[in-house]
C-alpha cells in the first residue's frame, strides 16, 4: 500500500495545468494564464426541446475560437471567470461557493435557462473515481452554494456549465481546482468492462467514441434482466451524459438523440484526442437519478475504441446530490 500524501491548502496553488495539452499523464504544474477558446458543444437533441445548445458569437467581439479545445480546461473564457470562494473544502458533506465573474470583475446574475437549469455544476476527483452532478442555488448578488459530498481528501475538479444572458453570448464551461485537505492516496481508473451496475439497475454501452469524429454511443438499461421502458425525463432528457478526459479532465457534455423512453438512451459524441475517458450517465427512474460510470478507450485498436464500463464506485449520488434549487 503507497504512503498516502498530505493535501493542504497550498495545494489550491499547485493545479494542474489548463493548458491546451492532450496528455493523458497524472502530472500537475502551476496554473497558466488561460486562453480564449470555444466552449464544447453540446450535441443532439433533448426529448423535452428545453433550450437549444446552438451557440452564437460573444457580442464584445471575442477573439477567433479554436474549435479543437475541449470545455473546462480554462478558469476563464469569453471574459468570463469561475471564482471559487471555498477552494479548500473539508473531506465529507461541506458547502462549495462560487460566482462566475465578468471582465470588469463583477459577478453575474443574469443567466439563460438550459435543461431547466441557468448553470450546471459538476465536481469529480482528478482520479475520477468520485462525480458529482450538483444544482446549486443562486443569490441575488450572484453567489452560488450547494452542498456537495467529497469522500477523501485529495485534488478535484468543478466544471460550471453555463450560457450568459447576454445577447449574443454563447454557452460556456469553466473548470476550476479544488483541494480537500488530508491524507491522499489516489485510486486507480476503474478497469474496463461492458457492463455498469448501480442500484440494481444494468447499463450496457454500445458503440464507439473515435477521436475528432462524431459517434453513436447507446446505453441501454435493464433491470433484473429487464428492459426499463418507463425512464422519466431529468432536467428535460432521457439521460444526461458527461465525459472527462483522464489527465486533464477535458469536459465534454452531450445530451440524447431524440427517442425514449428507454430502454436505450443514445448520444452522439466526439473525442477530442485519443486516450482514456470515464463516462458518466445519468438517468431517472421511479423518482431517483442514478449514475453508471464507464471507462472508455478512445483511438483503441487503430481508431476503433473499446467502450467499457466500471462498477458503480463514488460515482452514484447520495441524496440531495441532484437537489434542485
């Protein structure tokens, strides 16, 4: 068993990169100033039409996108900034603040409403054994808090998921570090298998996740070896899916191809790169949302990746984890 390393608050000063690297290391570095990017689609069509994920231009005329970097590898975007205010939260149940600040520094409060919700906040461990999908509450000065669950100490990330009110804006995500205090021994990356099981519900995932081309991934749900034909609509979709990128934790957040209600939930997805992504789906039934995690081989076997998936893990949520505000 490795000797577990002390995280404290210095930490928050030592995260990894948000540069423009692919690399599927574990290796960290300082923080480098972010660059002006296009934010990752968000691909397909959601069941419940709640908002379209097409994304117009910045209206103060940001400079030219590049189209290849993935969401939340940068704290800042579109003169947009994540501005964590609890950076070093304590292991276990504790509440994360956050505003998403503009140019001038002032915090927004005036945001549009995708998916039934004006911002998505996700925070998984950099050894993406824990996730988790939050809903926080919004105050009137723009200060966001929701209570989130991190089990042990060690480095994590939070994506926040957003599109400005502004006219003209187009949607966002913003990835920021976080630092649990303690006594930190990583796990490794889930191995790969066909199947996920959670709650007693199995999710099988179809399908391939090719590098810089557009895929079908279909997950289709059973339970005691029968098909779920009755998934309810969360957030207005069948299933929510959300994949990072091992070693940088690059996000990319799709929703459904249009059908339902189950038992297959599909979604079309490109991998920025080559490496390895853990898939994250959400999904309702009987009134609860579940999660199954897969890890999933990208560029495998000369461009035909291996879609695969792991035990539940930390990825389930506990209650409250998906409370609306």
């Amino acid at each position: 068993m490795n000797t577990g390393v002390k995280i404290t608050a210095f930490a928050a000063a030592l995260a990894a990169t948000f540069g423009t690297a692919y690399g599927v290391g574990k290796g960290v570095g300082p923080v480098e100033e972010p660059k002006r990017t296009e934010h990752a689609g968000h691909a397909a069509q959601d069941p419940q039409k709640e908002g379209g994920d097409g994304h117009a231009g910045h209206e103060e005329g940001a400079a030219a996108p590049a189209p290849d970097l993935p969401g939340g590898l940068q704290v800042s975007q579109d003169g947009y900034t994540l501005a964590l205010e609890t950076p070093t939260p304590a292991a276990g149940r504790s509440t994360l603040k956050f505003s998403i600040k503009d140019a001038a520094g002032r915090k927004v409060t005036a945001f549009a409403t995708e998916h039934g919700k004006e911002l998505h906040f996700i925070v998984a461990s950099r050894d993406l054994n824990t996730f988790r999908h939050l809903h926080p509450v919004r105050a009137a000065d723009g200060t966001w808090s929701v209570d989130a669950d991190l089990p042990a100490a060690g480095g994590y990330k939070a994506f926040a998921d957003f599109k400005p009110a502004a006219k003209g804006a187009r949607g966002v995500t913003l990835g920021a570090d976080l630092a649990v205090p303690g006594a930190y021994a990583p796990k490794p990356l889930p191995a790969v298998a066909p199947t996920a099981n959670v709650d007693g519900y199995q999710v099988r995932l179809g399908g391939v996740l090719d590098p810089g081309k557009a895929g079908e991934l279909k997950l289709t749900v059973t339970r005691a070896g029968k098909p779920v034909t009755d998934l309810e609509p969360y957030l207005g979709a069948y299933g929510h899916l959300v994949a990072l990128r091992d070693g940088d934790l690059a996000y990319l957040h799709v929703h459904p191809n249009e059908g339902g209600p189950g038992p297959d939930v599909s979604f079309t997805a490109t991998a920025p790169s080559a490496g390895t992504y853990r898939l994250f789906l959400d999904f309702q039934h009987e009134g609860k949302v579940r999660t199954a995690a897969f890890t999933v081989k990208a560029g495998a076997s000369g461009g035909a990746p291996a879609p695969a998936a792991s035990g539940a893990g930390e990825a389930g949520h506990g209650a409250g984890e998906h409370a609306h505000g």
